[in-house]
C-alpha cells in the first residue's frame, strides 16, 4: 500500500486536489507519529523516572492518567473548535503546544512537574485526532474515507513500535530528560511546517469546486444549538461508551508493556525495547487490514453501517479473547503472541471507529462527533493506567487488570452492535 496510490484513486481528480490529499495525509502521518510518541515516552521511561524521582507504580499510573484525563476533557470544546477554526490553525498550535510540554517534562525534577507537563500534554494533543478526521472528510467522498483513516491512524502502531526500541536507545545514550527535549523539538518543528504548508479545504473550493456538492453546507459554521443537539443523539453516547472500551485497552498497553515484560515477564530493559515492538508491528497490520477492508465492504454493497460496524465488533471480540489467554498463558512466547494478536484486533476495531464517525454525520460535524468519541475513549482510557497500577501494587501481577480489560472490550462489542443505528443519509 503506497499513500500516493490509495489517495489518488478519485474519478476526475484535479491535480490541485490530488496534491493537496497526499500533503495533508502526508503531514498528517507524521504528526501521529510524533504524537504517539510523545505519550509513549514516559512509559518507555518508566524504571528509570520511577527510580530517579522515587515514585510508585500507583504514582506513576496517576502520571500517565494526567495525560489522559486532561486529553478527555479537553475533547468536549475542541471540536466545536475546529469546526469553527479548521484545521490548520487549531492542529498547528496544538502541535507547538503539546510538544512544549514534552520539552517541560524533560526539566522536571518531581512528580508534580512532571503531572503538569503531562496535563499540558494532554491538552496539547487534543485536537490531533478530531482534525485528522475533519481534514479527511473535508478532502475525500464518504464511500472513499477508508483508506485515508486506516493511513492517519497507522501512526498510533508504527510509533508504539518504534518507540521502544528508539526511545530506549535515546534513553540509554543520551538520558532520559535529553530523550523528552528531542521529541519536543521535533514537534515544534513540525507544527511550524503544517502552519506554513496545509490549508484548509475552504481555500482552494474556488479553484477546485466542490468535492461533496455541498460548500455551502460545509463552509457554515457549526451553531451552539447543534453542538448540543449532538448530545440528545442515541448514536452519539453509543460512540462514547464504546469508544471507552476500545481505548482502555489501547491505553492500558501503551502505558504498562513495557513494565508487565519486565516485571511480570522477567525481561531485561534492552530486551523489553525490541520485544515491546511485536505486538504494535501487528496493530499495525490490524490497522492496514480494516481500512481496506471497510472500503472493500462498501464496494461490495454492504451498508455504510455494516462495513463499520462488523470490522469494529469483530476486532473488539478477538481483542478481548486474546487479552484473556494473556493474562494466563505461562509462558512468555505465548502472552506476546496473545498481546500481539490483541493488538492486531484492538487497532482493527479502532480504524473501524473513526472510519464510523467520518459517515455518521455532515462532513462540518466530523471534528465534533471525533471529540466526542475521543473524549468517551480517554474517558475510560484514564482509568487504565490507575487501576492497573493499583492492582499490580496489591496483587504483584497483571492478570485481573488484563482480564478487566477483556471484559470492558466485549461491553463495547455490545453497544456498537445494537447502539449504532445509521440511515443511507448518514453518509455525507
């Protein structure tokens, strides 16, 4: 799969039009995997903070549910936000801002420095996701969103993969304060490029006419009432609980994998970088499978609803099977493989979320229907990294915070499966 050929396989392309579709999911990929990063650090840092600055693991699951939390609630006014602002400006300084913050926790000499640079991390990163749906709805019809989602989400695997093994390697090098200060640079540098180089689709519909037929639809801005009307749509707290059952556990592994292999799994922290990369190479793959298998759906006359709705309950309950044997396999060979092909189905599930969200609204909605499904997401996702290292503490091993997350995935199977209901008109 090459971006250039699942972007530009549009009827009648304009080349202004071709051009601008391979920038913004260009830009758009590598400010995930900036992203991802980013909140990927402290956990790659985890032993080595902990030591330093003398905090527990209870401690450091209040660390890394900062993020989160903050992450939650900052969802709730940024896509109104966006809808309003666009893209270019809201992304571009949350960019700057949130990689500020990572500079930040690259100075911090207490937990509480480091709670308010993840905090500010977390408010930083807020728009990343809701703007990468509204940029793709904004540039791409709605029976061909697919494959561009499957392409910004990629990052949320390639990064965690490469996390480990590069975080651990700057860590090791450099320390892990300079590890913080590195990322942060590269963040600010890329929010400086899509300030200079992305524009919103509003500023070419003159040159390109519109790609949906409807610009003055998409150009009228989004009204209070509306945004609240949102909040009285059954769809609408469907995506939210669901969504928390997706991202708690996405969350409970980006935060803790690195510590169940060492501490669970006895693995050396050289070894655990390389390990800890397998299960998100096959997220990846997960992530790949689902977009084109959405858009292949489609083609073959399933409903909008169904190519959505089957990749999500699928992924959530192979997810959710895999996670079990996990948490009770013997062997280290055989929780990885489990992990791995949890994360292949997880991420599965994930793509089939957003691509949701790209058809279930108007395309000047798409930034605030992904806030809120972000915000039900981190909502849930903040308890992972608490409650796990809560239990972890009590208990001294993984397996009831692997299996809580197993059943919370096939509660959210449920509410996708019977709590989404679209119309042939959802899609716009």
């Amino acid at each position: 799969m090459t971006i250039s050929r699942d972007l530009t396989n549009q009827t009648n392309v304009n080349p202004s039009l071709r051009t601008m579709q391979i920038t913004t999911m260009s830009m758009l990929i590598l400010a995930g995997l900036v992203n991802n990063l980013d909140r990927s650090a402290l956990s790659i840092a985890n032993s080595m903070i902990s030591e330093e600055l003398h905090i527990s693991a209870a401690g450091m699951g209040v660390l890394m549910s900062a993020f989160s939390l903050v992450y939650a609630f900052s969802q709730l006014p940024i896509g109104i936000i966006l809808d309003r602002l666009g893209a270019r400006l809201v992304l571009g300084w949350g960019l700057i801002v949130w990689s500020s913050a990572q500079v930040f926790c690259g100075l911090a000499n207490s937990f509480s420095h480091l709670f308010i640079g993840r905090a500010l991390l977390g408010a930083g990163e807020s728009p990343h996701y809701p703007a990468s749906a509204k940029a793709v709805s904004e540039w791409f019809s709605a029976e061909k969103r697919g494959g561009p989602t499957s392409l910004f989400l990629i990052a949320g695997t390639i990064a965690p993969a490469l996390a480990p093994p590069l975080l651990t390697f700057l860590m090791l090098s450099l320390g892990w304060r300079w590890m913080f200060m590195v990322l942060g640079g590269i963040g600010i540098a890329l929010g400086i490029a899509w300030l200079t180089f992305y524009r919103n689709r509003e500023d070419f519909d003159s040159k390109l006419g519109s790609l949906h037929g409807d610009a003055v639809s998409l150009h009228s801005k989004l009204s209070l009432r509306e945004w609240g009307g949102l909040f009285r749509q059954r769809n609408t707290w469907a995506m939210v609980f669901g969504s928390a059952g997706v991202i708690y556990m996405i969350w409970l592994y980006m935060s803790w994998l690195p510590a169940y292999l060492q501490h669970e799994r006895h693995v050396s922290l050289a070894l655990t970088g390389w390990l800890a990369a397998i299960p998100y190479a096959l997220g990846t793959l997960g992530q790949l499978s689902c977009g084109t298998l959405v858009d292949w759906l489609v083609r073959r006359g399933f409903s909008i609803s169904a190519s959505r709705k089957l990749p999500i309950c699928a992924g959530l309950i192979g997810a959710g099977v895999a996670t079990l044997f996990a948490a009770y396999l013997p062997t280290t060979t055989g929780a990885l493989i489990a992990i791995s092909v949890s994360m292949f189905c997880i991420y599965f599930a994930n793509v089939g979320t957003w691509a949701l969200v790209g058809v279930m609204v108007d395309t000047r909605l798409v930034a605030t229907m992904g806030s809120l499904l972000t915000f039900g997401g981190y909502l849930g996702g903040s308890a992972a990294p608490i409650i796990t290292g809560i239990l972890v503490d009590q208990t001294g091993s993984f397996a009831f915070a692997l299996s809580i997350s197993a059943v919370l995935a096939f509660a959210a199977a449920l509410i996708y499966l019977f709590g989404i209901k679209l119309d042939g008109s959802s899609a716009k």
